[in-house]
C-alpha cells in the first residue's frame, strides 16, 4: 500500500499521553536562581490547631502579614487569619504597587492548606478598581471547601450606545487578576455562583485576568450554577480555571472537577443568556498563550435559552485581540470530558440567526499566529434536538484561519439540531485544515437545508464544511447522515468519509472508515472523500450520469469533482 503523511491516531495519543504523564504541581517559589527562601519577617503568633486553618465567619483578621513582599522575603499566608487580611488589603486598594515602584512584583506565598467553611460568604480576592498584581506562589497547597459567592452586583459597565449600565459579577478564587502570575496551588472547593446580572465571570482559580500567567493550578472541585436562576445574562464567561482571560500565559493546568447547571426555573427557563462562553479550563480567552493543560471534567447542559452558545472542552470562545488581531499558541491540550448540550431554545435579539458551537478543544474561534498542534479530544461531544444551527468538531465547533501541525479526535461527535454541520475535527471550518486524524463515529441526523446552504446538515469524518484546503488528513471512524439531498436528479449527500463539502481536497488524504455503511475501494480512494459529489462520482463511474441522460448534472458535478480534487488522474469515467 503507499505510503501517505497522514496523522497516525495512535502515535499522537501516546505523545500527548507522555506530555501529560509530566504536568504536576510543584512546591517551588519564585526565585529564579533556585535558592532556598530565606525566613521572612515575623507575623502574629497562631496556635497550630486545625481551627487556625479554617476561615469562617467567626476568624478574626491578622492584624499584619509576615514578609516584606519581595521574592526573597515575600509577605506569607500562613493560616485563615492571614488569607482574610490579604484579601481585605488587595480588594480596599491598599495591596496596590506604589507610584514609586510601579515595576517590582509584590510576592506573596500561601503555606499552608486552609479550608473555607460552608456558611461563609466568600469575595474574591481582587476587582476591576482594585485588582490583585503581583505574584501569588500556592507551593502545592490546597483551597478546599465552599466559595459561596454573594449574589450582589460587584461593580458597572456604563454601556454610553445605550445609556443602559449593566451590571457585573466575578466568582472564583480571585476576582480580578492583572499583570500577574499566580501559581502551584490546588482548588477543591466547590463553587456556588448565583449568576443573577447581565455580566457574570466565574472561574474556579479566577474570575478575570489580564495580563497574566497561570499555571500548575489544578481545579477538583465543582462550580455549581443553582436552580433558583431567574434573571436573564447579557454574558456568562464561565471555565473550570478562568472566566474570562485577557492576553497572558497559561500552562501545565488541569481540571478535573465539575461544571453543574441546575435544571431552568420551569416559568422563565432562563438559565442561561444571550450569550454563554463556558470552557472545560476557560470560558473565554483574548491573546492567550495556552499550552500543556487538559480537561476532563463532563459539560452537561441540560436546556435554557441562548442567542450564541460556545462550549469546548478547553475554551468556550477564542477571540483575537489588539489593533492587528492575533489568535495565540494553542498546543499540547488534552480534553477528556463530554460535552452534552440538549434542548437550547432559541433567543435573538438582534437580526442574527442564533448559534450553537460545541468543540472538544474550543467551541468558536481560530488561530493565524504561534505554535498549534498535538492537541487530543477524547470526549465525546453531544448536541441535542435543539432548534438552533449547531456546529459540532472534536477539536472545535467552528473555526476561522488554520494552519495545524496534528490534532486528532478518538471521541464521538453526534448533532441532532435542525441544521448546522458535524465533523471529526471541526463542524466548520473557514480555512485550511492539514495534519488531522480521527477515529471516532461521526453522526447527524440533520435533514434541513438544500444543496446550496452551507447548513444543510454536512458531515464528515474530519470536518463537516471546509472553506478551504483539506491535506494530510486521516479518517477511521464511521460517518453517517441525515436524507440524502437532490439537485436536479442528482443525488447528493451529506455524509463525506473527509468532509461533507470543501472547496479543495490534496489525494495525500486517507480514509479506512465508512460513510453511511460504504467503503471506499481503498485508503487512498477519493470518490468516498467529499459527501456532496460521491454520489454523482458513481453514477459517472458507472455510466448513470451522463452528458446525455443529465446535461446539467453533469456538467455541474464532473466541473466541480475536477475543480475539488485538482490532482485526480482525468478522465473520471
């Protein structure tokens, strides 16, 4: 058989396998040149009890943190005391840099484990007025507990198009988080966030960051949305580690708790919004240099109302950001929770058709810059009977601008909303795609659309619609569709083993799958490629389609399989 550069599946998940197999948290500071820290200065005295690490109401403040706030003496956290204190000075204004030394990073190391009880009310560590900078070093302790997230609006966003102010809120660990670098330390506390206001960031390290490295953190607890939700969300920015980041770096990360939704209020079904950005690790992220992390915490959205719906075992939603926009580095990530999303019922408030987005890595964005590649999907991603177009890939839902070095998916992909796409790897992608494998089963039951709408329910085992170029690309797994579709007595389907449509498919593609219960002849047979022209490919082979007996549809299918796979040997018949 020849020998095609296609992506091996099981070689890139035993690479990322022992990428992965290295990430851990470590109990190490900051100082670069590997030093031992010395003592800091002295804070108050605490008994070593168990009940000077739990923070409740009844714990009383540290009237002074230990240290000094620089890398070799930096202030500490050694017990709930002293974790009230520093919270209290970093959300009054009084943590802040000074105007003198604005350029050297306020230290700070946690020391110990503490435990937050259940009927305290926690506020995040940090706000847009007053946000937490510096460098917090966890040393591989533990937050464990309940961050109960009060339900009152924190601060507003005057909106001047419409005179309307909105009002937000943060939930996490750290609220707000900015020119900083937050590490080592290990979240189990479970996350109670009553996201009631028009704007809501929820994190289980941090609500928003910018500017900011992230990394060895890892999330094992459980975010919990209630059910007593009632108010309708302008925007929900909501991640296993980060609601919302803004340009900065984050690595060696790992979720492996729980995102709960609780069951829509039966009256106003509003549990979610207008728009809703939820990530396994980040729910959205602007600039971000993401690599070495993984998810393998379950999505379960059971029903709501949504205008744009971003899901990804990653990120949610992937923006570009600045004056000449840019997508950062994605590489070496890893998702391994489902992602399930069932009855959405459509909201639109604007002249917009609303959208759902489901990816094993992100939901909705792309990537132009950096370094992309070896990233895995082993989840199996679901979208309901939902009436609203939905797109769903094992690597993303729907994707702009690519340029890959390997992704694969092993989980599988199945779309039942009224129209949308499907693939392998990606639902829809505008853009070259090179360098993917997958060897999960690909289903749609779509049966909407016509031939001419790119939403007609495509499907393939690599991507449902491609605007661009497909190379390099290898299909295992088992693809089937909705109806076939007609043009002019031209059968037409919407299952490809690669893609249901593309503008343009390389021969250096490889199939062993089936489409709709069909082999192809070979791993390097091409008329099984593309959903929308294997059909008439037969019938041309086999004399069926002819100039004579479909003047018409033959012309349009032999111009459009020449235009598409512009390296085939000619003739086709």
């Amino acid at each position: 058989m020849t020998s095609h550069k296609f992506l091996s599946v099981s070689r890139c998940l035993s690479y990322v396998t022992a990428v992965f197999t290295a990430i851990a948290i470590t109990s190490c500071g900051f100082n670069d040149e590997g030093e031992d820290t010395p003592a800091p200065t002295p804070g108050t005295p605490f008994p070593d009890v168990e009940a000077s690490y739990i923070l409740s109401p009844e714990t009383e403040s540290a009237s002074v943190l230990p240290g000094d706030g620089s890398v070799n003496n930096p202030y500490l956290i050694r017990n709930a005391m002293e974790l009230k204190l520093f919270t209290e000075l970093v959300n009054s204004g009084e943590f802040k840099k000074t105007e003198e030394d604005v350029t050297t990073p306020t230290h700070v190391c946690l020391t110990h484990d503490i435990k937050i009880a259940d009927n305290y009310t926690w506020t995040p560590i940090g706000s847009c007025e007053h946000p937490f900078e510096g460098t917090f070093d966890g040393q591989g302790h533990c937050i464990s507990g309940a961050l109960h997230i009060s339900a009152t609006i924190e601060e507003t966003i005057p909106q001047p198009e419409t005179g309307i102010t909105w009002g937000t809120q943060k939930a996490g660990f750290f609220g707000y988080a900015e020119n900083a670098d937050i590490g080592n330390i290990r979240i189990s506390a479970d996350t109670h966030f009553p996201a009631r206001e028009r704007w809501s960031y929820c994190g289980g390290l941090v609500a928003i960051s910018s500017n900011t490295s992230i990394h060895n953190i890892t999330y094992d607890g459980t975010i919990h949305i209630p059910t007593t939700q009632t108010a309708f969300m302008h925007q929900l920015n909501l991640g296993g580690i980060a609601g919302y980041m803004i340009t900065g770096f984050f690595y060696n990360n790992e979720m492996n708790g729980r995102l709960q939704f609780g069951t829509p209020d039966p009256q106003t079904k509003k549990i979610l919004g207008e728009h809703c950005n939820i990530g396994g690790l980040i729910g959205t992220e602007q600039s971000t240099d993401i690599q070495n992390s993984k998810n393998v915490a379950d999505i379960n959205i059971d029903a709501g109302n949504a205008f744009r719906l971003r899901v990804g075992g990653i990120v949610g939603y992937r923006l570009a950001y600045g004056e000449q926009p840019k997508y950062a580095s994605l590489t070496r990530v890893e998702n391994k929770g489902d992602i399930t999303i069932g009855k959405i019922l459509e909201t639109s408030m604007y002249d917009q058709s609303p959208m759902v987005y489901a990816g094993g890595i992100y939901g909705d964005g792309g990537e132009d810059s950096g370094e992309y590649g070896n990233m895995v999907n082993c989840g199996n991603i679901t979208v309901g009977e939902t009436r609203i177009t939905s797109y769903a890939g094992g690597i993303a839902g729907m994707a702009y601008k690519h340029s890959f070095n390997g992704a694969v998916n092993t989980g599988r992909i199945s779309n039942s909303a009224r129209m949308g796409c499907t693939g392998g790897c990606y639902g829809y992608a505008i853009g070259d795609v090179r360098n993917m494998g997958n060897s999960g089963d690909v289903i749609s039951k779509i049966n909407k659309g016509k031939v001419e709408d790119g939403n007609a329910g495509y499907t393939g085992g690599i991507a449902g619609h491609v605007s661009g170029r497909i190379e390099r690309c290898n299909n295992e797994g088992a693809v089937s569709s909705g109806k076939d579709l007609d043009w002019g007595g031209v059968p037409v389907s919407r299952a490809g083993a690669i893609a249901g449509r593309a503008s343009m498919v390389t021969l250096d593609n490889t199939n062993t799958g089936t489409v709709n219960g069909k082999h192809g002849k070979s791993p390097s047979d091409p008329t099984v490629f593309i959903g929308e022209l294997w059909l008439a490919w037969d019938m041309i082979l086999d004399g069926t389609l002819t100039p004579q007996s479909n003047p018409a549809g033959f012309t349009r299918f032999h111009d459009k399989i020449s235009k598409t796979f512009f390296q085939y040997q000619w003739p086709l018949y």
